[in-house]
C-alpha cells in the first residue's frame, strides 16, 4: 500500500509552521495534539493520525492532497484516477498511526486521580464499615460507597486511558456514541466529534474526581442533617445529573 513519505513530511511540515510563524507548541494546540507530537512528525519519526489531516492542513494553509504529498501543487494540476487511487491509499495508511491514550496531560490527571484516590480509599473504608456495623442507615452508605468505587474505576480509565481524538468517521457522520471496547458513552442529542471530545473528556474527569473525593462527605452530611430515609439515602446519587452535564453541557456548546 503506498504510504505517506515520512522524510518529506516532515521537513514540509516544518517549513509551512515555519511560514506561519508558529512554534511547536502553538500548532500543537490549534489542532489539540501535544508539541511532542508535532515534534515527532518533524523529525520524521511518525505521522498523524488520520483525523488530523484536515484541521492540520487547515493550521498551515495547504490543502490535504499537499499534506499527503508533502509538496505544493499548481491548483490547476490534474489528478489522474491512478494518483487518486495513491492518495486514498496514503490516507488509508494513517488510520493505525493513532495518538497516545490519556494525551499530553496524562501525567497531570494521573496525580490529581492518586490524591483524589487516597481520600477515597479513606472514605471507602467508612463507608462500608458503616454498612456492616451500623444497620440504620445502610440505605445511605450503600449509594454513596457504589458511586465512590464506580467513580473511581471510571476515573482510572478518563484520566490516564481514554482516546484522547475519535476516529475521523466521528468528524464526517452523525454519530451519538463514544465506544472503547466494551465502554458506551451515550447522550441522546449530542454527536460526539473531535471539536467537542476533549472538552467533553475535560469535564468527565472533573465530574469522576470529584466524586471519587466527595461521595463520601456528602453522605456523612446527609446522615447528619436528615438521618436514615430516602432523602439522606439518595442525596450522594444526585451528583449524577453533574454526570449528564459534565457530558451534554459541552458537548452541545462545541458541537
């Protein structure tokens, strides 16, 4: 299969930042990547991921055929059906090169989660001792400890696992639905495209550390204030319309 010259396109790549004046950090962040990836794309030691041949094209004035080719053309240069044919194959080619999971923050969200995971781990702890030895109020340390250990696995994964950008079909279809292996994130009315992924990713892991860290608390206050019944009970589960508006609030601004 032909494939994208990586001694050309890096060098190119260079040159047409170069001409816009923008270093590598401020290409990075125009097509929301990290500066280790343009870095690495000009030293010719990899290729974007397919999905950012537009918006990467777009950032530095050429068109996508350029790109691929890592060459100006004439606009009036024909394309013959077997050129076509070469192109669609070196567009092909980049669908594996994909972008590493948890972004160029990873290391950041990693220590956030480890310190909202210590103060879970504390509240946890009550939490269940307060099931199996005081039986009152079981009915409000139940939630409360299924949303902390929920919250914390799901933290795990947004924070230091999650696609950081959607495969490029996200970008062209319409296409309600965020799946990573058996994961499903789902929100009726909201298309899911790589202009609002990560601001959508952004807010999922505030909401899960959040959680994680505070689950606990609310349901010791609620304890406090309305003693065992269904509001003390169910008071920690409302954090989860904070869930649905960590996903649709920005997801709807930037789609």
């Amino acid at each position: 299969m032909a494939q994208v010259d990586r001694e050309r396109f890096g060098p190119f790549v260079a040159e047409l930042r170069k001409e816009k004046g923008m270093t590598q950090k401020e290409l990075a962040q125009r097509i929301n990547v990290s500066d280790k990836a343009v870095s690495k794309w000009e030293r010719c030691a990899g290729l974007p991921d397919i999905s950012l041949l537009l918006p990467l094209a777009e950032a530095l004035g050429v068109t996508v055929t350029e790109l691929l080719e890592s060459r100006r053309l004439e606009r009036s240069e024909p394309v013959s059906a077997d050129r076509a044919e070469e192109l669609v194959k070196k567009v092909l080619s980049l669908s594996g090169e994909g972008t590493p999971r948890g972004g160029p923050d990873r290391k950041k969200w990693g220590v956030r989660y480890a310190l909202c995971l210590l103060a879970a781990l504390a509240e946890e702890a009550a939490l269940i001792y307060g099931i199996y030895h005081d039986a009152a109020h079981w009915d409000v340390y139940y939630p409360a400890a299924l949303l902390t250990g929920l919250s914390a696995g799901f933290g795990l994964y947004f924070c230091l696992f999650a696609k950081t950008r959607l495969p490029w079909y996200h970008d062209v279809g319409n296409i309600g639905m965020y799946c990573d292996g058996p994961l499903r994130v789902n929100m009726p009315g909201v298309r899911f495209t790589n202009r609002n992924w990560p601001h959508i990713l952004h807010w999922l892991r505030i909401w899960c550390l959040t959680a994680m860290a505070l689950s606990g608390a609310v349901c010791f206050l609620a304890k406090g204030l309305f003693g065992p019944g269904p509001l003390a009970a169910w008071l920690p589960m409302t954090s989860l319309a904070g869930l649905f508006a960590a996903v649709y609030v920005p997801g709807k601004r930037y789609e």
